[in-house]
C-alpha cells in the first residue's frame, strides 16, 4: 500500500481535530465538576465539616459503637 502525502497529511489534520475536540470537552467536564463542587460546598458545606459537625454533637455524650461482621 502506497499512501499520497496529501492522503497522510489529511489523516494526520484529522487526527489531530480529533485530539483537540477530545481535550476540549476533557477541560469542559473538568470545570463543569469544579463549579458544581463549589456550588455544592455553597449550599450545604463539604463532606470533612460534616463530620466535624458529627464530632461535635457526640462530645460528652456515652457513645456506643458495635463493629460489624
């Protein structure tokens, strides 16, 4: 098999669109998930205060705990 160059040149341009359309929606999704992790720590706070809150309630009560099986 013999390739042209304008053959293998169109290949390699389409490939690299392909490469290029593939980073940009990487980098879209990536955002997209950092603004919906800030909204979400806007709303209700993050998982690690939570748990602070959780320390808290249980500070100088008996708290029982049963390991499972």
């Amino acid at each position: 098999m013999k390739f042209s160059s304008v053959s293998l040149i169109s290949r390699l341009a389409l490939v690299a669109i392909v490469g290029l359309i593939i980073s940009a929606c990487t980098s879209t999704m990536e955002g997209m998930g950092k603004d919906l992790q800030t909204m979400g720590n806007a709303m209700g706070g993050s998982g690690a205060n939570s748990t602070q809150q959780n320390q808290s309630q249980t500070k100088g009560k008996d708290v029982v705990v049963t390991p499972v099986k």
